[in-house]
C-alpha cells in the first residue's frame, strides 16, 4: 500500500457536531492524543533507533500542559471505541527537552515520519497533519477579513460577523507517467536534487477532468501529446492537503521539449532501467524518489511491467 493511505479510523462524521459527545471523549482518560509541533507528529521512542517507530499517542492531560488552551484540536475519529485527537503545539522551544514529554519521543518531520511507521498510522499522520495545517492557515474569514473560530470538532470555521462558514478542502492533483512501449517519461524539477527524476504532476484546475488535466500537464510541461489515460492509485498527500491521482498515459511520440519555467529536465527511461532505479541504484546518475512517494509507485509498475 502507498504510504498516507490506509487510514482505519472510523471518523464517525455524524458525532462531530455534537459538543457535549465530543467534550465527554475530550475528557475520556481512555482516549489518546497525538502532539504536532511545528506540524511534525510525535513519535515514541528514541529518535536513532530503526523503524518502525509508533505514532506518539498519549493520554488526556499529557500533551495539554505544553499546549495552552487555546491550542487547535482535533477529532481525528475512533480506535474501536476509542477516541483520537491532534493538537497543536505552540511553536516555541522543542518540547521533548523538557516538561511532560521529555524522554517519551521525538517529533519528526511529516514527510520522514510517513515512511517511519506503519501504513496505517502513516494515514493518521497524514490526516492530522494537513488538518492542523488548514486551521493555521485559516484563521481569518476570506470574506470580511474577521477571526473565525473552530467548530465541528475542527472540521468547520464560522465567521461570526458575516456568518460565513469554511471547511477543511483538499486540492487534487493529477501525477501521471506516460508511456511509449518500453520507455516511459520523467522529468527533473528545478528544485529537485540533482539527479532527481520523478513522474510529472499539476493541480487540476476547475472544469477540467482528470483526463483532460493529465494531457494538459504533460503537453505544457514536456510538449508530448498523449491519448488513452487509464487511473492507477491515489494517495493523500498532506503537503499542504493534496490528493495524488496517479495515473498512466500512452504517448502518441516520443518527441518532447521541455519547459524551462516548470522543469529543468526531460527525459525518456527504458523499463529495465526503471526496473534498477526502484531498486534504489543510480544509472548515468539518475534516481527516482523513494516508496513514501506515489511516483515511486508509478515508476515501480511500470518497471515491473504491470502497465
């Protein structure tokens, strides 16, 4: 499975407008809270040894006494009968030096942390991230310019001058590897390593399908034309809040020219040394990204020959 997929918790959406519930689950010494500072989750343990680590999951009043009360929490949803939450804490001096949470873990960026756990607490991760995430950026109505403030357990803001409401959103993204027979196409973002060379990805733009953003993207970005688009996997990608379509499409030619505002480089790979590059070997120094990627994912299927 990808990494940021797998979410198990049951989200119980009918329960997130009922304060009273939700206050009981607050104070229930059997739910658990997970920390991010700085947007980075806690993980227990100690920050060196190997993988997996598992997610830092406390009980009620552990976390709180770092965080303040007017830190944002979050009802993530329900382990069997046991609640979860996210909150924030403030961005002040690293909570694990001392304190409550000193020598129970470590926190870690989102993005390492996701390849550090198990699938589905790498969901969690992903959900509690960009969640928090949208409220920090979020915090003034759009419309009036007012402070809004949380409901819904986190998954609602109201303005209380204009009455306006704002929800959590999620922007899709359409990350596509075309094909030509035994080649397929990647290319090498400005602000990629050197040597990084990854499928190619664009946020789909409104009225557009999937379909019709994959050709759009890989014409602007490379000038390859493509026909049959077909859907691989998709994966949460909460960077800030991203959904990743992946998907595969068959080029028309081969020929290219790369656009030198979006891309560094393009280029066409052959399969078997796609097949080197999941295997994390470099080849005329060339590298794909890691499995916590769904280009990784891509790029493996098509190596594999399973598209």
């Amino acid at each position: 499975m990808i990494p940021f997929a797998g979410n198990t918790l049951n989200r119980v959406s009918e329960k997130r407008t009922d304060a009273k519930w939700i206050e009981s689950k607050r104070q229930d010494p059997d739910s658990l809270v997970f920390p991010m500072w700085k947007l980075q989750p806690f993980l227990l343990g100690r920050d060196g040894d190997p993988p997996p680590y598992q997610l830092g999951l406390l009980e009620p009043g552990i976390a709180e006494d770092v965080a303040g009360d007017d830190a944002i929490c979050i009802f993530l949803g329900l382990d069997g009968d046991r609640a979860l939450f996210a909150l924030e804490i403030p961005d002040a001096k690293d909570p694990t030096k001392d304190g409550p949470l000193a020598r129970r873990g470590f926190f870690r960026d989102a993005r390492a942390a996701g390849s550090m756990v198990a699938i589905k607490d790498a969901g969690i991760i992903a959900q509690a991230k960009a969640m928090i995430d949208w409220h920090q950026r979020h915090g003034f109505c759009p419309k009036c310019g007012t402070r809004t403030k949380l409901m819904d357990a986190g998954y609602r803001r109201l303005c209380d001058n204009c009455n306006s409401e704002h929800f959590p959103r999620v922007d899709p993204v359409v990350i596509m590897l075309a094909t030509d027979g035994e080649a397929c196409l990647v290319g090498r973002g400005k602000l990629f390593p050197q040597g990084m060379f990854s499928a190619l990805a664009g946020f789909i733009e409104p009225g557009e399908t999937i379909e019709e953003a994959v050709r759009r993207e890989l014409f602007e970005e490379s000038s390859v034309r493509v026909g049959e688009v077909t859907y691989y996997a998709t994966q949460p990608w909460p960077f800030p809040s991203s959904l990743m379509i992946g998907c595969f499409a068959k080029a028309l030619s081969r020929d290219f020219k790369v656009d030198e505002n979006e891309l560094a480089e393009v280029r066409w790979i052959e399969r078997k040394v796609a097949r080197q590059l999941i295997e994390g070997k470099r080849v005329d120094g060339i590298m794909v990204p890691p499995p916590v990627a769904i280009a990784h994912h891509l790029i493996k299927a098509f190596a594999l020959g399973e598209r």
